[in-house]
C-alpha cells in the first residue's frame, strides 16, 4: 500500500497535499496513489461554480463555504484556471476570506499544457478529496469554453454565475452554458438590474427543450454574495439538486458513468506502455515512428500495423 494514500485516508492534511502534488505530476505514483484509495469515498457533493470572469464566483464560493461549515460539513475548495500557467495571486485573497481550520482544504490547479491535462488533473484532485472524507467539494473555474465545459462534467451540481445586464455574456448563454446548468445565479443582486436579468434566464430557460415529467427544472437565484444575501437559499437549493440526483438514481449513473471513463483510460494507458515496451524491444517502434516522422506512413496505418504486429507477436502459435 501507498504510505501517502493511507495517511490520506486517515486525514492527514499534509499528507493530502503531498499526494495531490504527486497525482499531478503523473506517472506510477499516480496510479498506486489512486488505487490504494479506491473504495473511498464516494459520499462527496462535487459543486462546480462557473460563470464570466470577475461575476463573484470566489466571493461566493468563499460565502458557500463558510455556511457549509458552519453547518458541519467538511468543505473542499478547487479553483481550476485554465488560462493560466500557474496559481493566480487572486487566490491568496480568496484563502484569507475563507479562512482556515480542520473544516476547510482550499488547492488551486493551473493549466501545464493541455486542457485535457487540467481537467484530469482536477478530476484525480476530486477523487482524493473525496476519498478523505470530504463532504462538498466546490469547483470554481472560469468562463464557459470547451475546457470548463469538461471540467464541469466533474461535478454532480453545476451553478453558473451571472450578474446584473447580461450584456456579452448572452454569447456566452448560447455557446451551451444554459444546457449545463443545474442552478443559476445572479449575484452583483445588489446593482440595478438584478431582476430583469434573472427575468431574461427564465425567459431562455423556458425557451429550451422541454423537461420531462420530473426533471429538474434548474431554479434562479439572485445573491450579493459581498453582503451574504441569498447565500442560504443557494445553498439550500445546491443541497436539494444533491437530493434529487440521489433519489432519481442520477448520482449512481454519474460514478459508473465516471468509473468507465477512468477504466478506458486506464486501459489506453497501459496498452501503449506495453505495444512501446515490446515494439521498441524489436526496432519495430523506431522503425515506425522514422515512417511516420517523414510522411511516408500515416499515423493510422502505422499504428494498425504495429498493433497487428505485437499481438501477432505476442500471441503463442
Ligand atoms: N457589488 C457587488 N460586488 C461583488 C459581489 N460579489 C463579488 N463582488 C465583487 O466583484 C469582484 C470580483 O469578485 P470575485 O469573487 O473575485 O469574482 P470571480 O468571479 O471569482 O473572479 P475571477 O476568478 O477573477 O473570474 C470583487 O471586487 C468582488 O468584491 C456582489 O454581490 N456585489
Ligand atoms: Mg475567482
């Protein structure tokens, strides 16, 4: 067993931080990591918080996740930034206003390369909160490109932020963000306008497909997150979207839904580690990737070729 990963499940903080770091790094720790905490958790509510830069998403999250404690849950807070390179000093604010303690793990994740990279890296982060013993972990990220879109496929509960005069974010509201929502807010309630921008959601809303007969139908709210107002009922319909998914079975579909994912990839993975280990062993890897390198062989090919070639080789006659 992994000495990090138990420490981890005995909730060891600084033994969770280690083995984030380790996770995201990659490579074998990774997996030993991920596999000594399998069959942990899974009690964990994955909240994500998106929405237009500078809508309030971290002075709500911050309000979220004091009540959330102050209620006794445990409260995990990922910021994902995927147009970053590294951890924005915005965050060092967001860490003071949220304060510390036993309650509260606040990590924040940076684009390293690709967005796939990040989404991963947030979805391993998701899996070793949750593993020790969290009871809502809070995701916030920015905007509502294609990068978010799939982090947001992390969480059980997605909220998207909105203020006061919709203005440019209606582009944003037509590039898919209203199919992914499950609560809206408009926080900013303080400014004029509030209303007739939570108004115009109804509106876009309702213009949507139709909900079948027991669907959720995602509720708006309006909240001034600097103030504290509305925090309550958001957090209460945050905790009423949890309830449903349970009792509809939704949340079972979601983590086998997830446990398949993980097992393609696991199985992508692996196989390439051993087509490259055996292919390299013969000179049939290099001679590939010269054919490849040069144009002379499509990738497709070429891999159809090396495929058949290693299991052709690794199959007893
Ligand atoms: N008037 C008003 N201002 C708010 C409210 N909530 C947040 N703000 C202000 O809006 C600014 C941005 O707030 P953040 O919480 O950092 O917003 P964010 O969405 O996390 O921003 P990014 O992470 O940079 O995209 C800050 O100056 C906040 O004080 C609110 O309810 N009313
Ligand atoms: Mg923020």
């Amino acid at each position: 067993l992994n000495p990090l990963a138990e420490r981890l499940l005995q909730g060891d903080r600084r033994a969770l931080a280690r083995a984030i770091t380790a996770v995201e790094n990659g490579g074998p720790e990774r997996a030993e990591i991920l596999r000594a905490v399998h069959g942990h958790g899974g009690q964990a509510h994955v909240v994500g918080i998106t929405g237009a830069p500078g809508a309030g998403k971290s002075t709500l999250v911050a309000g979220l996740a004091g009540r959330m404690r102050d209620a006794g849950a445990r409260v995990g807070v990922i910021a994902v930034d995927p147009s970053s390179p590294f951890s924005g000093g915005a965050l060092l604010g967001d860490r003071i206003r949220m304060g510390t303690g036993e309650g509260l793990f606040i990590r924040s994740l940076a684009s390293r390369g690709h967005l796939g990279g990040l989404s991963r890296a947030t979805g391993d982060v998701v899996r070793l909160l949750d593993a020790a013993g969290f009871d809502v972990i809070l995701l916030e990220t920015v905007g509502a490109g294609q990068g978010e879109v799939e982090i947001m496929r992390l969480a059980h509960t997605t909220v998207v932020v909105s203020v006061p005069g919709l203005g440019d974010d209606v582009q944003a509201f037509k590039a898919g963000i209203l199919e992914i929502g499950d609560i809206f807010v408009v926080n900013k309630a303080d400014l004029p306008g509030a209303n007739q921008t939570a108004r115009d959601l109804m509106a876009m809303l309702a213009l949507g497909a139709p909900r079948p007969q027991g669907a959720w139908r995602p509720p708006v709210i309006q909240t001034a997150a600097v103030k504290g107002d509305g925090l309550d009922q958001l957090r209460q319909a945050i905790a009423d979207h949890g309830r449903f998914l349970r009792e509809s079975g939704r949340w079972a579909e979601r983590a086998a839904a997830d446990a398949r994912r993980r097992f393609e990839e696991a199985v992508a993975e692996a196989a390439l580690r051993r087509v490259q280990a055996q292919a390299e062993a013969s000179g049939a890897w290099q001679q590939a990737l010269a054919a490849v390198e040069t144009g002379r062989v499509d990738p497709f090919t070429a891999a159809e070729r090396l495929l058949e070639a290693t299991v052709r080789e690794a199959t007893p006659r």
